[in-house]
C-alpha cells in the first residue's frame, strides 16, 4: 500500500513523540511505501519511508506542510493518509475528494468537557465544533485510540466511529542506543553505589523543591547516590539542590536530549516518575520506565490505575516523606524491588511488546485494505 503519513509534530524520541514512529517503523516493516509530512521527521533513513518534508534538520512551519500535503496528493495515488490528531481536520476533507481512505490516529479530544481545543477558533465555538469532530470521526476509515479512557471519550462524540485501541510501546524496543559514557559519573563525583533518575512531568516550584528534599533523605542513607534529573526544569532548580548540599551530586538532563537521558535509564537503580496533576490520559513514557531494569517508584495518579500497580512498582503520595520512604524501600528490600522489576518486565512484554504493536497495526491495515 501506499500511504500518506502527516503530522503537525515532531516524529522522534523527544517530547513523547515516539508513538507515531512506532506506526512508521510498523508500516515500512510490513513492506508499505510510506510518504511522510512533518514538522520534524528525525527518524534516520529507514527503508520503505520517504520523508516529504521536516527532514532537514530544522522545523519544518504547519502551512509548508500543508502545501506539501496537497502537492503530494495531487501527484501521487495513495491508498491511504495516516493523519495524527489536527493533522486529520485538515487532510480528511481533501482525502475524501480523492477517495482515499483516512485513518485518524488520536492522542486526545478536541471537543466536549475534556477536549483540547487545536487553536483558538475551536474554544470560541465549542458546541458547533463537537458537531464538525463527530463528523470527523464519523468519516474516518478507522480510528486508533490508545487507552480505555481516550476510546471511551471518543465513542461518546461518535457512537459510529471504527476504534482500535493500540496502546503504547516502550521506546527502548525501537531504538538502540550506546550505554552512558563512563565519565559521566566521575563528573559527579566518582563511584556511585545507586543510580537514580527523576522523571518529573510535574515542574511547579513546591514539586520540584519535595522530590530534592526527597533525595535528600535518600543520601542520608545511601552517600554515593547520584541523581539525574529530567524534565523542563531552570537554573533555580540547580540552586535549590545547592542549598540542599547536594548539587553536585546531581545532573539535570533536558527534554531535548533523548539519548542521553535512555542511556542513562539503562544504568539506573531506582526511578521516581511524578506524572503532570490534571492529566486525562497516561503519558507514552510510562512504558520505557516500566521496561528497564530499574525500580519504579510512581506517584499516584488516576490516570495511570490502569498501567502502574502495587505488583510491577511502589506507589506514594506526593509528599516528602512518602516518596522518600519509597526510594529507601529497594534499598531496605531488595527481594521486593527485585520482583517488582521482574513483573514490570513482564507486563510490557506480554502487554505492550513492539511485535505485539506491530501485528496489531498490520491486522488493522489488512482489515481496511479488505472494507
């Protein structure tokens, strides 16, 4: 088949993005031509994929990628356009022209109590627009959701839509990466006895200033801990871990330095994710995190019930105490962090394997060539 694959974002290991790649990896190994449109396509030269525009290096502007879009299909036949989120409400209706079939992959609403509105145009008319999104998914030849609570969201706008629910990967299965360099650690003051990455999608002040305080306890007990901070954090960050007296036992990797930071969580002991308040929908990272051989400590949310339990990681609250009597707690019981990384392991390999995503995807793909 030949396909058209657009998105608005970034297709690459930064800033959660790896789930479409994982659609891209999965279609080009199935043997389809794939056509790609994005902001930025950092996706390395790979065979069956064509990278129409966003592969240079440079971000690649939203009217540049449509323009691209509409010259493409005005001079190639496709079977079918793969379009991620808004890319959708501006493809389907050229598609439909053509009579190609579209496929809708959703990260989210834009409509209705829970929606996230694409620009402003949609919030100024928000019941008019709930009406233009279940037409959308009404139109769609098939809709890939990735939760329970996303398709169950989506089924309420559209009670006619065609869902597959395809949940995420972890990012480790898709690429290989060098393990850390050896001189990082001595950068931080020499041997470490435990490695511990912070995943904090959380960055207000008094967050940040618990989770320090956190490893602060955790050093008290185990001198040789080294900390790797990553996340969007600022220079008051570094500040608030000097007065802590730990500073230099820390590092603080930015969002924009994916290898860096999945080398890191190849070495790491210990991992304490502290997911964003408010958020409908688990984040794509929680795979990766569960994957490695690290032990998850996690703070409790409801949008991630499904995914983190009391059997493959500890769940604390989000206050001092309790997250640091969750780090300590591998530390104090190793048979139980030991199994906790064992059932973590094999939930995502029986659950949410990159050959499991990858049958799934070609199932679907075969299904809507045959409709």
């Amino acid at each position: 088949m030949n396909i058209l694959f657009i998105t608005f974002g970034k297709l690459s290991i930064t800033d959660g993005t790896f789930r479409s790649v994982s659609f891209l990896r999965a279609l080009a190994d199935a043997g389809h031509q794939v056509d790609v449109a994005a902001a930025d396509a950092s996706i390395g030269s790979t065979e069956n994929i064509t990278v129409l525009c966003g592969g240079s290096g440079s971000i690649c502007p939203r009217r540049r990628i449509r323009l691209r879009v509409l010259r493409a299909l005005k001079d190639k036949s496709y079977d079918v356009v793969h379009a991620v989120d808004d890319a959708f409400i501006f493809v389907s209706r050229f598609a439909r022209l053509k009579r190609i079939k579209t496929v809708y992959e959703a990260s989210r609403c834009f409509s209705g109590p829970k929606g996230v509105s694409p620009n402003w145009f949609w919030k100024s008319f928000p019941k008019r627009h709930q009406l233009v999104e279940r037409k959308l998914l009404d139109s769609a030849d098939l809709v890939f959701s990735f939760c329970d609570l996303l398709t169950t969201d989506l089924k309420n706008i559209s009670k006619e839509c065609r869902i597959v629910q395809m949940e995420d990967t972890p990012v480790q299965s898709l690429f290989s990466l060098p393990p850390m360099d050896s001189g990082v650690n001595s950068e931080l003051g020499g041997e470490s006895s435990m490695t511990v990455v912070f995943r904090v999608l959380q960055t207000d002040r008094g967050g940040l200033k618990k989770i320090l305080l956190a490893a602060r306890k955790l050093l008290d007990k185990v001198p040789q801990a080294l900390f790797y901070f990553v996340g969007p954090t600022s220079a008051e960050v570094g500040l608030m871990a000097a007065d802590l007296d730990i500073r230099d036992r820390c590092s603080f990797i930015p969002p924009d330095k994916p290898e860096r930071y999945l080398s890191v969580l190849a070495v790491a002991d210990l991992v304490l994710f502290v997911p964003r308040a408010g958020d409908r929908y688990p984040d794509a990272e929680i795979m990766s995190l569960l994957n490695s051989s690290a032990l998850v400590v996690a703070v409790y949310d409801e949008a991630y019930s499904e995914i983190l339990t009391e059997e493959n990681c500890v769940l604390v609250d989000q206050s001092t105490s309790s997250m640091a009597e969750g780090l300590l707690r591998s530390v104090q019981e190793p048979l139980l962090a030991y199994g906790l990384v064992y059932n973590a392991q094999q939930f995502i390999a029986n659950r949410y394997s990159f050959s499991s995503f990858k049958y799934r995807v070609r199932k679907a793909y075969r299904e809507l060539a045959d409709n």
